[in-house]
C-alpha cells in the first residue's frame, strides 16, 4: 500500500489576475493542514511570488536557486507556522516570469522523490494563459479556477478553461467564486459559466465551493497571516474549511494524461497495483 500513495496535486489558476488565487491558495493548504493532511504550496507564479508574504514566511532560497542547480528542493522549501510546507517562488525576478518547458519539468521532477511525504500539494501559478502556466497546470491532477462576478473575470475564466480542456484535453476543473455576497450567489455564477462551457465548449466544469467577501480575508494579508488562523470564526475561514473538506472527499485521480505529471511514477505503480 505504502509504495501506491500518492499525493493529490491540485492547481489553482484564474486567468485574470488579482481575482485570489494566492489566497484560495495559501488558506486551502492551511486548511488542509489543519484537517491532519500533510501539504505543500509550491509558488509557481514566477514573476510576482507572493505566497510566502501571505503566509507570513521568509526564505533565503526559493525556486530559482533550485533551477540553477545550486539547491536542491528540501535546501528552498520552509516549514511555516501552520504546519505547510512551502516552496518559494523566485519573486521579482523578471526572467523567471517566462521560464522554459525545460524548467517546468525540472521543478516537477524535482517533487518525485516527496512522494511518501505528502498527501497534497498545491500549486499557485500565475495569471494568464502562458506555455509555463498551461504546462504547470497538466501537471497537476485537478485544476481549481477561481473567479469573480465581474465581465474580465468571467471572460479570462472562460479563456483558461477553453485552453485546457479543449486544446489541451484536460479534465478535472472546478471552479471556485470568490468574493461573492452568497454561497448562493457563488452557485449561480458557477451554473451560467457551466452552461456557457457546455454550450460552446461541450464541456462540462465541476463545483467546488464558493468563497464569499470577507473583510478579514483582507485583514489578515496585511498581518502576514493566512485567514484561518488569522480570524478561525471567519466566514473566510468557514468557506476555506468547507472547501478542504470537500477536497478530501474527491476521488483520488487515478490516471494521467501523458504529459509531464507531477508524481508521475507514482500514479502508474498505483495503476499497476490496482
Ligand atoms: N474572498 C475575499 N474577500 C476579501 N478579500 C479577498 C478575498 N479573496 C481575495 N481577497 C483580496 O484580494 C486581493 C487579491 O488576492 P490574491 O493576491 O489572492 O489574488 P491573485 O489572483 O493571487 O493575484 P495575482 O494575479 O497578482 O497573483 C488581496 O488583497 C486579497 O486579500
Ligand atoms: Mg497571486
């Protein structure tokens, strides 16, 4: 059983940006977290790496001592107080910003020998629809789309799912409203966004959660400090709480797409062992 484990790798995308990936990032790995589940947060937003000022952690090293081969993985990545272990993005760093296929796989390769270590890890990329953001994104075995009740939200939204699933044939997409006045009204965005996909995409997207506005969501980025543990009676910490839940309580993905995948090994010798 021990050698067919393997983590979940979930990534968070928005095509817009601003819309709250990082923070449906960072606070989904506490959560987890916090429910026993062993994860990491690599930030793979290369150009703008902002997930360890929201975790409130600082790092000497991050991933673009990783790619010039002077560290290794366990040498970047941190432990920070919510029990996740992050991997540091290379931010400000304007040549990361589009860094290469090559270098995709060297960070996701870079992850296989975690495997036994880890339950989830999630994955913040950055905004748009680049090479990098999309090859990050097959890698992952689920991809959560966040997004806002406002046109250029809806629209880069729609953009990065017809991307992924129709020229890049992946599946596995939910989408997460954010910032909504309801969970209600979260559902009702999630169902017009999933009738344009089916309409003009003939696909289907999944729902997660919603997450709705919270002024403490907001409060606690500017004391360096994820929701949940920042203001635990939150609505944002409710939402992010439901949301690992129902995390946890997904299918494990159990095949691959052929591309680079993170923990690739491992998800053929659970398909071999099943
Ligand atoms: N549900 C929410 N309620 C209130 N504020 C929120 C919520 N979600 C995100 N925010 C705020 O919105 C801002 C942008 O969020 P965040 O940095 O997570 O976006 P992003 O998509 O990662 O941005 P970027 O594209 O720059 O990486 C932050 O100030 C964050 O605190
Ligand atoms: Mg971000």
């Amino acid at each position: 059983m021990a050698n067919t484990h393997c983590p979940q790798v979930i990534g968070v995308a928005s095509g817009k940006g601003g819309v709250g990936k990082t923070t449906v990032a960072v606070n989904l790995a506490v959560a987890l977290s916090m429910a026993g589940k062993r994860v990491a947060l690599l930030d793979a937003d290369m150009g703008l790496a902002n997930a360890q000022i929201a975790l409130g952690s600082r790092s000497p090293f991050n991933v673009s001592h990783l790619l010039a081969g002077e560290k290794t993985l366990r040498e970047i990545m941190v432990r920070t107080e919510d029990g996740v272990i992050l991997i540091p993005g290379a931010s400000g760093r304007r040549d990361m910003a589009g860094i290469s296929e090559a270098q995709v796989n060297t960070i996701i390769h870079s992850f296989d020998e975690m495997a036994d270590e880890l339950d989830f890890l999630i994955v913040d990329v950055a905004a748009g629809i680049s090479p990098s953001v999309m090859s990050f994104l097959s890698a992952c075995h689920r991809r959560y789309i966040v997004l806002r009740d406002e046109p250029s939200s809806i629209a880069d939204a729609y953009g990065t799912i017809k991307v992924m699933t129709s020229e890049l044939g992946l599946d596995e997409v939910y989408l997460i409203p954010n910032m909504v006045s309801s969970q209600a009204n979260g559902w009702q965005l999630y169902k017009r966004m999933n009738e344009v996909c089916t309409r003009f995409l003939s696909r289907s997207v999944n729902y997660l959660t919603s997450v709705e506005a919270d002024e403490l969501i907001f409060a606690a980025l500017r004391k360096y400090k994820p929701v949940l543990s920042f203001a635990q009676g939150s609505s944002g910490a409710r939402d992010f709480r439901r949301m690992a839940e129902l995390s946890i309580e997904l299918e494990p993905a159990t095949h691959a797409h052929g591309q680079t995948q993170f923990f690739f090994q491992r998800l053929l010798d659970a398909e071999q062992g099943a």
